[in-house]
C-alpha cells in the first residue's frame, strides 16, 4: 500500500494521545489527522475527510460511543473503525464490536498488537481502495523566533522548485507574500476555507493568484478579522484540496506553536526550520526541535536551514548542530542588498539573480525536496567548500559565539 494510513482519534486524553502519536510515528505507516473531544465536530469532519481508521476511545461506561459507532459505520464504509480503552473487559470489547468497530485496541499501547491492528487497517483499505488520488508534497517553511527571513525562504524556495505548485500564506494576520512575489490577490486563504466544500477546479483557481506558469499563491487575508474563525480542521481541509492538484505546496507558516500551526505541520512531509546564527535564535531552535520530538515528528521531517549566514562572522556552524542537536542541510548567504532590492521589485531572488550564492543555496535546497539529482552533486560541492571554510576561519572569528554556546 503506497498511500499513507489516517487516523482520526476521538475522546483521548492527553496521555492515551501521546500513546498513540508515539505507536504511529514508530510504526511510520500513518499519520494522525486530527484527534478531538468534540464528538459532533469530529463526526463531521470523519464525513468529509474520508480517514483509514477512526480510533473511538471508550470509557467504562462507553455512553454515547455506540451511536456515533453506528454512524461511521453507516455512513463511512471505507473508513476503520478501532475502539480503544484501558478497561478492556469481555463486556466491553463486545459491546464495541456489536456497535459496528472492527476492532478493539488494549491500553496502554503493546507494539505487537498495534503493529497487528494497523495491519488489519492496510488489508481493510486496500479491499476498498478506489483510484488513487494525486498527492502533492508538502513543505512548511517555519521558525519559532520572527525576524529569521522565513517568508523570503519559503517565496524563493516555491519558485525555485519548479514543478507544479502552490504557496500558500498561512500568516493569516500578517501574511504578506504577495509583495514578495509582485502579484495582486483579489482572494485569500478565507475564501478557500469559506468554500471548501465545492471547491471543484474552476473555483479553486479562481481563488489563487499565479505568478508564473508554474507557481501560484494563496494569499494570507487583507483584514485581519477575517481569519478569526479559521480552525485547525480548516487548515487540514485546505492542505489536503490542494494535494490533489498540485505536485508541492510550500506552507509560510506562523511562529507559535498555536493549533492552526500544529495542523500545518502535522500534515507538512518535510519542514523547513529556519534560523540565523544569533543566540536567541539558535536556542529558539533547540527548543522548537525538543517540541518536534514530543509530538513525535521523525528527525528525517525536519530540515535545519540557517538564514543570512556568513563565513567572516558565523564559522562555528558545527558547534551550532552540537548545541541544536540537529545537522543543518542549508546556509544561505548573507545579503542585504540583494534581498531587500528583490522584495521591492516583487521578484523572487531565484528569478531576478538566478546565478547568485542565495539563488544556488535555495535552488539546492528545493532539489534535495524534489530528489533531483542535480541536488546530490551540489550538495557534495557545497560541502567541500564548507569543510575548506571551516579550515581557514580562525580562532578569533569565532571566540564569542563559542563562548556563548558553551555557556548556554
């Protein structure tokens, strides 16, 4: 089965929850969509969405469980449902299974039996598997401090990768990558989120602004106000419309940690987090690492890329992948002028000096994304030169960030 498992997860508590992200991410065939105490909302969504596999958690009681049971069943067919508990007794497995589950889920999580239950979940959605969907590649760009240049990285990156896609603003109170890539947006993320339920072709397109043959935006709204009501399943509902459409979706993405965010990064397949070697931003991105690893995102998800970097000031690249605990796949040079001179004349850096160091750096980047093999060889030149770098950078060039490293 090539198509990732989904899982929507129902009446956890934060610990089960845990227990279940973790037995996912260790097991690497699915992936959490959405988890939720909220039994209408959820059941609405499991409508809409279509998941592997709904995991209904049961209490002692199971009181409103066999209705909502009966509805999945009723109106999900293609969709698993698993219920779980701690008190798994006789009674209770069977009262779940006669509600329509398929089958029952022991806490606290034992691998063997999980790895048992998702692969009952793979045979049941390959007996009901329809054609295949198109499903693009996402790619949030994030930082968990401001002033990192993420927006500048994330427009570049997007028009950089050349092939079908789609950038989306998802700073929905500030956003502004329109004046990043030149264009006038009559719509915005709101208007998609308003009509995502018959969002066919014609109207989708309708709501993206292109900037070339091959890139389009989604723009962040003008008025802050109306992005009020957009939630964390909105968030899903939009990533997943332009999955089937576009080959990579590039996320410009928040720096908090908020619910809109996580549901961003949830459903991204890479994650671009970006920093420059400053001390705050450095420390900013061992504890947004340290989040990463409690939601139980896999290391290979994140890509460390430092921003505004430059060999006369910024040597100690390896003493920052000590202290993040991370490597750093992508440096992209410092300069000002360059950068700021594209973002006036709303141009991507990668489209106006295509034969620029930025340029190269972001271009490698996007094609160790896209599996180009332009990108390996690159890669390997890149880091001759590094290690050359690195030999002649003294020692003095680098005392003070040393120091401050080893004292935080």
């Amino acid at each position: 089965m090539t198509q990732p498992l989904t899982f929507v997860v129902l009446n956890a508590a934060r610990d089960d929850l845990s227990e279940i992200r973790t037995a996912l991410a260790a097991d690497g065939r699915g992936r959490l969509l959405m988890a939720s105490d909220e039994t209408e909302q959820i059941s609405q969504n499991i409508m809409r969405w279509r998941p592997s596999a709904v995991i209904v958690m049961l209490g002692t009681q199971s009181e409103p469980a066999p209705l909502l049971i009966e509805r999945i069943a009723a109106e999900c067919p293609d969709t698993m449902i698993i219920c779980a508990s701690r008190n798994a007794s006789p009674d209770l497995i069977l009262r779940s299974l006669r509600s329509g589950a398929r089958e029952f889920l022991r806490l606290p999580v034992i691998p063997e039996e999980f790895k048992i239950v998702l692969d009952r979940t793979v045979e049941f959605s390959v007996g009901r598997a329809e054609t295949p969907k198109k499903r693009g590649r996402v790619v949030a760009v994030f930082s968990s401090k401001g002033g990192c240049g993420v927006s500048f990285i994330a427009a570049n990156l997007a028009a950089a990768i050349n092939k079908p896609t789609v950038l989306v603003d998802f700073n929905l109170q500030t956003g502004d990558l329109d004046l990043f890539l030149g264009v006038e947006p009559k719509f915005s993320v709101t208007d998609l989120v308003e009509n995502r339920a018959r969002l066919d072709d014609a109207l989708l397109h309708s709501y993206l602004v292109p900037h070339s043959a091959k890139l389009s935006l989604v723009a962040a709204p003008r008025e802050a106000g109306s992005a009020e009501d957009i939630r964390p399943e909105h968030i899903f509902d939009v990533i997943q419309v332009l999955r089937e459409r576009y080959s990579y979706i590039v996320l410009d993405t928040p720096h908090t940690f908020d619910g809109n965010t996580l549901a961003a990064l949830d459903q991204s397949d890479d994650i671009l987090l970006v920093l420059s070697v400053d001390i705050p931003s450095i420390r900013s991105a061992q504890r947004a690492l340290q989040i990463f690893d409690r939601l139980s995102y896999p290391r290979h998800k994140v890509r460390v890329v430092i921003n505004r970097w430059s060999k006369q000031i910024d040597p100690e690249l390896q003493r920052v992948e000590r202290y993040i605990g991370d490597r750093v796949v992508g440096h992209v040079p410092s300069d000002y002028r360059a950068v700021v001179s594209s973002i006036n004349l709303g141009q991507p850096l990668v489209e106006s000096q295509p034969a620029s160091v930025i340029a190269r750096e972001i271009k490698r980047i996007a094609a160790t994304i896209t599996g180009s093999t332009e990108g390996h060889i690159e890669q390997e030149s890149r880091s001759r030169r590094m290690k050359s770098i690195f030999r002649r950078s003294t020692a003095s060039e680098s005392l003070s960030l040393r120091e401050t490293l080893d004292k935080a």
